[in-house]
C-alpha cells in the first residue's frame, strides 16, 4: 500500500504496491511480532503473476517466527491473479512458522489464506507450520480454485508440499469450483 511505502524498520523498507513486485521477489524476512494491516485497504499479495511472468513469483524464505498478521485485505482492485497475503509462489519458496487471521481475498486466479498458488514448473515450494483463521475467499470462475491455506498448487507434486497446517472458519464463495479446507488443487498435504 502506498500509505506503507518506504518507511524504515531497521535497515529494511516495507513496499507494498505493484510496481514493486520484482525488487523483492527473493527477499528472505523473519517477523518479529504481530502485524496488524487493518488500515491497509489494498494488500498487494507478496509475489504475484501476470501471465506467469517469472520475475514476479516469490522465491524467498518467510519465517513468521510464530506471529500472526491480521487483518489483510486483497480487493479486486489489486489485480491479483493469485491472492492471499502471498500471491503466487516461485521455486524453493518457504512459507513457515506464520499466522494469518481475518483475511478476505477477491481475486481472478486461485485465493488461499497464506498463497494464492504455485508456479507451473517442478517447485520445491514448502508451507510449513502455518495457520489461517476467520477466511473469506471469492475467486468466482468456472475454473478457478480456493483453499485456506493456499488455493491451487500446480507442477510436480513430490516437490512441494503442505505441512502441519490448518485452517479454521473458511468461507469459500459458491462459485469457486475447486476448494477444500486446506487446498483448492492438488497439493501435497502431510499431518495438516
């Protein structure tokens, strides 16, 4: 969000719009302690796709050190084709050790709680040890997907997985054709 832009934490910024979605597609971060974005009317999901362009998808590693962000809204007007707090995930990216509570996700692609979705390519992506609550996602297509955790994970599935994970209070809208309490599409889901 632009009310967000360029204000210093340490020596990192926070950015939060779309013009920013390449400068910080690998960038690996810890929190360290609850976030509360309810006064951030447009979340711009962290790494995101138009096209699948690659340069887009998060790669990183985001440890939320046991905390939680709050609060996230991904309007229609952010664009996303993959929505939640992160948007699409790219090779070797590690989402761990996070809560997400109070999310609601309007998107065209696939909406998730933590990821919108993964990229089409053999991924080693890993959400492990997260959590999702009190979930609204509307992805409204015939083919579109929505998950708690994440929406639709998509390549080979022996290289990315679900672990020990769980969603509570999902509100999928009726119109989103793939969903589950965990995954919309074909994840790899172990002990969540």
């Amino acid at each position: 969000n632009k009310n967000l832009s360029h204000k210093k934490y340490k020596k990192y910024s926070v950015i939060n719009d779309e013009s920013h979605y390449a400068e910080f597609s690998d960038a690996c971060a810890e929190l360290t302690a609850d976030i509360d974005l309810s006064g951030v009317a447009c979340w711009y999901p962290i790494g995101n796709s138009f096209n699948h362009e690659s340069n887009l998808w998060y790669t990183g590693t985001f440890d939320g050190k046991n905390h939680k962000i709050t609060n996230v809204t991904v309007p229609t007007s952010a664009g996303a084709t993959f929505g939640g707090l992160f948007g699409l995930l790219g090779e070797e990216a590690t989402i761990k050790n996070l809560g997400v509570e109070n999310i609601n996700v309007y998107c065209r692609g696939a909406a998730g709680g933590i990821a919108g979705g993964t990229t089409l390519t053999e991924n080693k992506v890993t959400i492990s040890h997260c959590y999702a609550a009190n979930v609204v996602l509307d992805a409204p297509s015939k083919d579109r997907n929505a998950g708690g955790i994440i929406g639709g994970m998509w390549g080979t599935l022996s290289d990315y997985g679900v672990d020990n994970c769980f969603a509570y209070n999902v509100n999928i809208t009726d119109e989103t054709p793939h969903r589950g309490y965990i995954a919309g599409y074909d994840a790899v889901v172990n002990d969540s």
